[in-house]
C-alpha cells in the first residue's frame, strides 16, 4: 500500500537519507531500526509532509503522490505520533484531538458537545480510557500518546507512523501499546514503528528494516532474527548487549542524603523520609515504576526543587537552600531524564549548550570576556569523544535527532568531571551502540572514583550498571540488594510486594 523509491535528502553538510528504499504492506507492522542520526526520522517526516525530498518518489497505492505540507499526507490517510508530543498543553483532550477538523453547528459554530462525543466514542471503541475534557497538560505522558494516537484514528489514518513510541513510556505502559497496535493492525491498519530497542522490535514487527548512516542495509523478515544480528547490521560491529564489569572499590561517601521530604507540584508528598548515601567508586540504581517520588528525588538533589525537609550532603559538605547553579558548583553533574525541557536550551548551538555551566570559569572566559573560539574547540572534541551526529559545533541543538541531543547531555554532564553524576534515564532514545558506550563510560566515570546515581525505569539497565539498587514505592526506599538480586524480586518490591510482606 506504500512504497518509497530512492528518497534522498539533505541538509548543509549533511546528507540524512541516501536512496532509501522502504514499502509497507497492508495489515502489517514494519520497524525502522538504525543508530542516532542514521536518517529514519527524516524518512518519515518526508513521507508525512514535513519535508520535500531532493530525489525519489512516494507510492500509495501504486499512485505517485506529492505532499507539500502534513496536512496533504493526512489526507492519504496517513498519521504521525512524534517522538516528542505535537499538543497544546492548556487544551483538553478533545479540542487537541479535533483541531483543525472541528465539527460545527451549520457549519459555522464550534460543537463542543459533538466533539466530547466523538472522542468519547474513540476512545470506548479502543479501550483507551481518557476523559476528553482533561487538559493534557494534566494527564500522564503514557495518556499523551494514546491522545496523539486517537488524533490520527478521528482522520481515519490507514498508515500510522510511530516515532519512538516507548522512549518516555514505562514498562507497563508500552505492553499496552503493544496491544493496542496489534488491533489496529487486525482492524486493517499498517504501521512503521521506529525504535531502538530490540527486543520490542522481535515482539511486534512482522518485518524490519534497517538503516545505517543514511543508506538502507537490508530488509528481513522477523522470523529468524536475532537482538544480535540486528544490533551489528545497524551499527556495522558486534556490539556488547550485556555490560560486562569488575566489581567496584568504594570509598567514601559523597553523597548523602538525609530523611529527606519533597513535596510534588500539587504540594502532595512526594518523596518520604528518604535516607541513603552513594560512595565514591560505586554506582547505586534506583529502581521503581514511575510516579513514584524518583523525579521529585532527582530535582531536590540536584538543586531544582526545594526539599520541605531534610539534607542533601556533597562530598561531607551540606547544601544549604541549593540551587542548581550551587549544586554544580559543589560538584553534582546531572543527566535529566527530560532532555529538552531540562537539558538543552533547543536555539543555543552545540557548543553553546556545552558551556552553559562553565562559561563563567577559565578557560571559556577570563575577566567577564568570553572565547567563542575556545568553545568552539571544545564542543568539536566532545562531539568526536561521544559521536555526536547531525552537525558541527555551531549547529543548533534543536536541529539535532533525539538520541544525539541525549548524547550532547551527556557529553556535557561526564566531561565536567564530577564529583557526584546523577544519571536520570541516561539512555533514553539511545541506540545500542550509543547505549554500550555510556555504558561503558559510565562504569570508568565509577572507577575513577565518582558517585553514580542512576535513575532509570528500565530495569534490565539498573541490574547491568547498579553495584547497589535501592527500591522506591510511594515515595519511601522499601527495599536495598547488593548486584545479584533477580529481576523477578525487584519486581515485586517496585509494586510494593515486600512493604505488604513486612506489614
């Protein structure tokens, strides 16, 4: 029912797509995998009309079509979900979902109540369970996207584009999407499904495609793949799936934190009597399903939420009324699991972003002046040392793929050298060669003597990294385990098994 025939595009200096090849059968789920930057986001947001190919030529339906604008592609009845969310926040669910295709009374007032109606509809004939008059800026990420999704099912979408659906959705969350997509497809809808992680890929797909640096490599069928295989036709290498590591020599402790009390936005308590200490040397993982207190923790230690109670310690020095500038200044690096709203400031260039923190020290500045030159320097180095890719230093960070802005936290967060690294969804949108070297650097960051703090709600990811993991439910640590606990026990814990037991 699709087909795309040599689609080339490029940008300055930059060549994202290099005649690619791809089709899209009726009723079937086709994934797109390749690396950060390997050219699939832009593949699809040509075949939705965001941008104009240099070459090639779009097929439905063996008709060559042309899209000027999304909105022609939504007329072939083809919807997008973005990596990052396409709402408006202080609109309901309803009016987000119909904008632009309003109903009306005599076609010339707003219908509201048609409109409640018909999502309404939607939604029960689904299973999604969202109330069409919540603002969305009220409901969770996982509800976001079901709303992204009814928004392409009201234009009678027959191709879905999913763009890194399960990058911001918890386990749970992303087994129900899975269901969801398996009745769409038996109702007769195609989907692409863009992801980097393999194993939802060998769950899902029934074929794969896979691109490499702009070029298509091969398309195979699901059957016989492996996690393996796919991993070294997307990167080019074998690449190390399972993090090997010696064990850690702790030292002293660098961060301690001491029956700590945060509230959330509602004023509701968030994080309770909180106490633990991470050492130099050591990676401590922090596992619990999110909504938990874990982005609450993560904002009072770094310095961007005030703590209603309770003490943040910084290498045996007590942060008094902290703010971020002050916990870096103390020497706490931080990788924030949202990467554009906490990050990046998105129109600022790769380097600029780089010396956000440090501007003000030698030798980005001496005497208030600053060397633009010196910048420039650095983010070049940093940008080779982490791969990052889609520009050069004075590209903004914006114009960067998701995967590689990640990497640019990243970059920034290790090269300062801190004392105390707290690693919040470190991997987020990463591929598995990116995935493997944080990884990696991750583990020398701890060997060089830095406290690790990792948040992460992939599990398997805690289990790989952590030399200790602490639990959290409901705001409170329920539960501590040396490396070597099993993922079945932590489970349990993380829905709140073990305070029940000891109840």
């Amino acid at each position: 029912m699709l087909e795309l025939r040599g689609i080339t595009k490029r940008f300055p200096g930059v060549v994202a797509d290099d005649h690619v090849d791809f089709d899209l059968q009726r009723g079937e789920v086709h994934a797109l995998l390749g690396e950060n930057g390997a050219g699939k986001s832009t593949l699809m947001n040509i075949l939705y009309g965001l941008y104009k190919p240099d070459e090639g030529e779009i097929r439905i339906g063996g008709k060559p079509v042309s899209f000027g604008s999304a909105k022609d592609a939504i007329e072939q009845g083809i919807g997008m979900v973005h990596q990052h969310f396409m709402l408006i926040p202080v609109m309901t669910v309803a009016e987000n979902i119909v904008l632009a295709q309003e109903p009306t009374h005599a076609g010339v007032l707003l219908d509201f109540d048609a409109a409640r109606e018909r999502v309404r509809h939607l939604s029960e004939t689904f299973s999604f369970a969202i109330d069409p008059d919540s603002r969305v800026e009220r409901i969770s990420v996982g509800q976001q996207q079901r709303v992204e999704i009814l928004k392409a099912l009201y234009r009678r979408a027959d191709i879905l584009i999913l763009d890194e659906p399960t990058a911001v959705l918890t386990p749970q969350e992303a087994q129900e999407l899975f269901g969801i997509l398996r009745t769409l497809v038996r109702e007769g809808m195609s989907v692409i499904f863009i992801t980097h992680k393999l194993n939802e890929v060998l769950e899902l797909a029934d074929r794969i495609t896979v691109l490499r640096r702009g070029k298509r490599i091969d398309t195979i069928p699901r059957a016989g793949a492996t996690e393996q295989g796919l991993a070294r036709m997307m990167v080019g290498r074998d690449v190390l799936l399972r993090l090997e590591k010696k064990a850690g020599q702790p030292g002293d402790p660098l961060l301690e934190v001491r029956h700590l009390h945060v509230e959330d936005d509602r004023h509701l308590p968030a994080v309770r009597d909180v106490s633990f200490e991470v050492r130099g040397g050591e990676i401590v993982g922090i596992a619990g399903v999110e909504g938990n207190g874990q982005t609450e923790l993560v904002e009072a230690i770094t310095g961007l939420r005030h703590p209603k109670s309770g003490e943040v310690v910084v290498a045996g020095r007590t942060i008094s009324h902290g703010t971020a500038r002050r916990m870096l200044d103390a020497g706490v690096g931080h990788i924030p699991e949202d990467r554009q709203r906490r990050g990046l400031v998105l129109e600022f260039s790769i380097a600029e972003n780089i010396a956000l923190h440090d501007y003000c020290y030698p030798p980005d500045s001496r005497y208030g002046w600053l060397f633009p030159g010196r910048l420039v320097q650095r983010a070049r180095e940093l940008i080779r040392e982490f791969d990052v890719r889609g520009g050069g230093p004075q590209t903004r960070a914006a114009a960067l793929s998701g995967g590689n802005q990640q990497k640019l936290v990243a970059a920034r967060e290790v090269a300062r050298d801190p004392k105390v690294l707290v690693a919040a969804q470190p991997t987020r949108g990463l591929d598995v060669g990116a995935i493997e070297f944080l990884h990696q650097r991750l583990v020398e960051e701890r060997d060089e003597g830095r406290a690790i703090l990792l948040i992460s709600l992939e599990l398997d990811e805690v289990l790989s990294l952590s030399d200790r993991i602490l639990v959290i439910f409901e705001g409170q640590i329920v539960a501590e385990h040396a490396s070597g606990a099993t993922e079945e026990e932590i489970g349990v814990e993380m829905l709140g098994g073990r305070r029940e037991a000891v109840a």
